[in-house]
C-alpha cells in the first residue's frame, strides 16, 4: 500500500563567489545563480553556479534529495534549502546548500504522492480529499525518501481515511508527523453543507417571489387565486327601496287601515 523511493545522489558543480551584495544582480542577468554554503563544520562561503545546471539539479533532488556539490575539486554532501524565486519572471534568484553529516540523522519535510484511483471514487460513491500532502521525516542523509507513494485504491466508501501512523516507512526512516493526521479520505459526494446551504437558497427564493406576488397582487405559482371581497359579491343582489318609497308605502297602508266613517 506504501512505497518509499530513496533518490540517487545528484552532482553540481559550484564555483566560489566574490561579488557579494547589490552587486550580484549582475551575475543573475550573466545566467549565474548567488548562493551560500553552511552546516557543520565548514565555514560558510558564498558559491555561485550556473542557473540551468542548478535547476536541473533541483528539479531532480528537491530539498530532501542528497546533492554532492563540487567546490574546488572537493565533494561536500549538502541538502539543497531556502531555495528563492523572483515573484514576477519566477526566475530562481537564490538558494543555500546545507552541508550534513552523513552518519548524522537529519529532518526533512517529504512529499506524498497518490497513486491509483480510490473504489469509492469509481463507484462514484464519494470524492476523495487529500488533507495533508507532506510528512516531516527524519533519517540519514542519504536514507532521505525521495517521495512516499500512498495507494488508496482500498478506500471503498464514504468516511474511510488513512492517517498518517497507518504509513510504514523503511526501517532507517522515522516519520515525525502527528500520527493521527489525515493523510486521505473519502468525503460526500454532496456534502451536508451543501445541501443545507442549497436548501436555504431555494427556501429564499420561495420567499421573494411570494413578497413580489403579495406586493403586485398577483398570485404565487402554485397558490389559488384571492377571493373577491364581500362587498364586490354582493353587488349582483336587488338594490334595497329608496327612503321615499318606503314614506309612501307605510302612508297607503295607515289609510287602508281607518274607518270608513272616520
């Protein structure tokens, strides 16, 4: 489920620098790249090297990968650090080799990698969420993984993860990472939120169109129609007797109501 691949040993040849400050800005715009070398036991120096000979050499290594740089005729082993690039042309404009010890252990941060494609994920039961994508290290200079591939074709359904104690590294490396961090898991396809923020959104909807109908007079889709008022319904009975004709009807019937010889 887990492969950790040891990286081989890079070689870059450097030069000592004696132009140092604001005046290296020359050096970048001749292809040359300014940088320093420390560590223990040796003095620190300013160095210079080639740009296109130290990419390629930190495309290959990275910061955990051993690099055997040349200086003089002498080979000094050194991690590649502190690497700088310019934020607009994304040139690199600075880096720092970092001498070891090779019987001594050192601490490097390693990139995880994942390899083939999780159950869940084609059996498109759920997504899946990569939390963490490096784990810091701790191994000789020359036992430094490359790399450590993480295989999740086992994760078959929603709420499966692997953390980080679940990865067995080799036995000359010690992973220091919190054990207990996610390295992978499958999530919901829809998460919770989702669908509570999607059924707010449709509940606001509702609402607005039922205010603008409220506000026009007209009727919401899917509501009934108002009915009409109580005084419009009643405009169809007979219009009730005006008052003269009601004087004049109570006056005929006191008169059939008299005696005759009155």
């Amino acid at each position: 489920m887990y492969n950790i691949q040891i990286m081989k040993r890079v070689k870059l040849t450097v030069e000592e620098r004696k132009i140092t400050g604001k005046k290296v800005k020359k050096l970048r715009r001749e292809g040359i790249l300014p940088a320093n070398v420390y560590g223990k036991n040796i003095k620190s120096m300013s160095v210079q090297v080639k740009d296109k000979d130290f990419e390629k050499a930190y495309n290959e290594a990275g910061e955990t990968g051993l690099v055997d740089i040349d200086l003089k005729g002498k080979t000094i082993p050194v991690l590649i650090h502190n690497v700088q690039k310019d934020p607009v042309q994304k040139f690199y404009i600075h880096a720092d080799f970092y001498k070891v010890d090779l019987t001594q252990k050192v601490k490097a941060m390693v990139p995880l990698l994942i390899v083939d494609v999780a159950k869940a994920v084609t059996d498109k039961l759920g997504l899946l969420l990569q939390p963490l994508s490096q784990v810091e290290v701790e191994a000789l200079p020359e036992d430094l993984p490359e790399k450590i591939e993480v295989n999740v074709e086992a994760l078959a359904e929603v709420g499966q993860q692997i953390t980080v104690g679940e990865i067995k590294p080799a036995k000359d490396v010690t992973i220091v990472t919190d054990p207990s961090q996610v390295v992978v898991k499958i999530g919901e396809l829809v998460s919770k939120e989702a669908q509570a923020q999607a059924a707010a959104e449709q509940a606001a909807s509702e609402a607005a169109k039922a205010a603008t109908a409220t506000e026009t007079g007209t009727p919401a889709e899917g509501a009934p129609a108002a009915e009409a008022p109580a005084s419009e319904a009643g405009k169809a009975e007979a219009p009730p007797l005006r008052q003269g004709s009601a004087g004049q009807a109570k006056t005929q019937e006191k008169a059939k109501e008299a005696p005759k010889g009155a």
